[in-house]
C-alpha cells in the first residue's frame, strides 16, 4: 500500500509566506524518507484558513527540491471559467517535464459555493464541464492536432505542446465523494480519490463501486488507472494523548469547514450537491473528535495506533493512504512525517 502527504497551507493566524515554506521542508522530508506521493489542492478565496490558489507554482518549486516523491494535483478545477482546458494541459505536461515524469493529475469540479460565485461557475453546469475537460485533455496529449467543437468550445486544430513525459499520459484520477462519482469514474477508467471523510467501512462500499465500474472501463485516456486512494486526517506523536493533544484543533477546523461548505452547497437545492446535505446530516449536532479517532475516520495517535486504523483502510480495500497533515505546529508535523516513514509505512509495505 503506498503512503500520500497532502496538505492545503492551514494556518489560523493567515501566515502564508511562513507556512507554504514549511510545507517546502516538509514535502523534502517526505521525499527523504521515503513517502510515495505529495499532493496539494486547488482553492480559492475561502476559506481564509488554508488556501492553496495556484498549487502548480508550489508543485514546479518541489519538483526542483526533491527527486523520488510524485507530485500530484488533489485536484484541478476542471470548470472553463477557472482553468481553460488547454491551459491545464499545458501546465501539466511542463509540470511532468520539470518533475522528470513525477506528476499525477487529480481532476474534479470543486466544492466551494463562494469560489462558484466569484468566478460566475453555474452549478447546473459543473458536473457536465468536468467531463467534457476529462475528455478533452487526455486527446490533447496523445494527438498531434487536436480540435473540438461543443456548445462551450470552439477550438480549431491545434497542436498542443509540449508533451508530457509519462506517456501515454500522467495518472489521471478524480475527486469522489459520492456513489454516482465512484461509478463514473470507474466507467472512465480513472482513477478514485475517496475524499468521503468517513470510517473506512462507509468508503468500502464506495470503493467496491468503483471496483465493478472500472472492470468494464472505457478510458478517456490512453490506459486505466484502476486505483482507490483513501483520505484521512492524520497525525502520529510519541504518545496516543499527546498526538490528540496537538492534532484535535486543526482536524475541528477543518471538519467543520468542511460541513460549512456542504451545507451551502446542499442548501442552493442543485440536484447533484443534494448528497452533501445527507452526508453532513449527522454531524450538525456537533463534531466528537473521540468519535472521529475511535471510527478510524481520522488516523491519530502513537505508531502502533496509527498502524491498527490504518489496517482498517486496508481492509477496506484502499491501494494507498493519503495523509492529510496540516495545521499542526511545524516541527511537530516534521516529527510526524518521521514516525509514519520509520514504524508505521513499513508495515503496509510488501504486502504485510
């Protein structure tokens, strides 16, 4: 099972310059130690906790930094108004080229109302401009001249450069957080990102979806990325009390953000966001971290405890982990990285 560190520049105080350049040293150490992937988000305007605006500035600044870790977008907006199509999959492939083949290309629509707004986003159409680029941008690498014509672009023959250099193309995946996505992106032949934030037997029946999906694939690339790569929020410490100690408020703030922004979103009664209200449903009483970390929706403690939920995530039938690990203070978060690559990495390793 491989291991992914994520991160989207959290920080309550709004320090960004400070904390995108711990972010540098930490996906160094990631890279050191042995870790499989970093990966890094595409957010805009809220919240003003953690923003990750142009994640490819940062990625192009790891890969000059680092040597073996893959570098990946968790996800890029595909929505014409933030990131034209063409432009995506020009910086993707010069991405590829700077990282000597290191980058894996994470898509998705995007789950945030005020950044839909600010870039006058209809909802109605976000589901539908996402797969119109997921068919697009693969052809735009593996063709010569490529041309479309749609009620949304017009785009003559044009030849597409440079060419990525994993070929045919880099990985593609996609956000999934609900049924209908997990199938979809089965049918597609890419890759899934269980960003549910659930107790791993919930994503288990999401994954086993995709499973029967992506056994009858028609690529929209050139190959099938039949992996599922489970998210949790984690966070390893010498002691399971103090691991909690130090992760409890970051992993509140982001959660109810996160609830935040589902709510909204389920509440403009667009029929395709209509999920996130019954998924956020239980938790409007309010978020019990002990729950959290005693469901395994959340994977903190000592090693040996990181190690026992973690196995649940393999059970449940995840081809790699990625970690979100983010607010915490610095070198504490250094000192995570550490113990997950020394005690807790191993042991998924080699098939154990």
């Amino acid at each position: 099972m491989k291991f992914s560190l994520t991160q989207e520049c959290q920080t309550m105080t709004r320090d960004y310059y400070n904390r995108y350049w711990q972010m540098m040293r930490e996906v160094e150490l990631a890279d050191q130690l042995g870790w499989d992937s970093y990966s890094l988000s595409e957010q805009h305007f809220t919240p003003r906790e953690y923003t990750t605006s142009a994640p490819e500035i940062f990625l192009a600044a790891a890969a000059m930094r680092t040597k073996r870790i893959r570098l990946r977008h968790g996800i890029v907006l595909l929505i014409k108004n933030i990131n034209h199509p063409l432009k995506v999959a020009e910086r993707i492939a010069m991405l590829d080229i700077m990282s000597n083949g290191r980058v894996d290309f994470g898509t998705g629509r995007g789950n945030k109302l005020g950044t839909f707004r600010a870039f006058e986003v209809p909802l109605n159409e976000t589901r539908h401009q996402w797969e119109e680029q997921l068919d697009m941008i693969p052809k735009m690498w593996m063709e010569d001249i490529f041309s479309w014509e749609s009620k949304d672009y017009k785009i003559p023959p044009t030849s597409v450069n440079p060419k990525p250099v994993q070929k045919p193309h880099p990985p593609i995946w996609t956000a999934a957080t609900s049924p209908d996505v997990y199938e979809l992106a089965g049918q597609k032949g890419i890759g899934a990102f269980c960003f549910d934030f659930a107790p791993p037997e919930v994503t288990s029946r999401h994954i086993d979806i995709y499973r029967r999906a992506v056994k009858h694939a028609k690529p929209v690339g050139g190959c099938v990325n039949d992996k599922a790569a489970m998210l949790t929020l984690g966070f390893c410490a010498e002691t399971t009390e103090y691991a909690k100690s130090l992760a409890k408020g970051p992993i509140l703030e982001f959660s109810t953000e996160a609830i935040r922004i589902y709510e909204e979103l389920a509440a403009t009664k667009e029929k395709s966001y209509q999920y996130m209200g019954e998924q956020v449903a239980p938790a409007k009483s309010g978020i019990d971290f002990d729950a959290l970390c005693d469901s395994a929706t959340v994977v903190v403690g000592d090693p040996d405890t990181c190690i026992k939920k973690l196995k649940l995530y393999q059970q449940a039938g995840a081809d790699e982990i990625i970690i979100r690990m983010d607010g915490m203070p610095h070198e504490k978060i250094m000192d995570s990285i550490r113990l997950f690559a020394e005690y807790v990495i191993p042991e998924f390793r080699n098939g154990n």
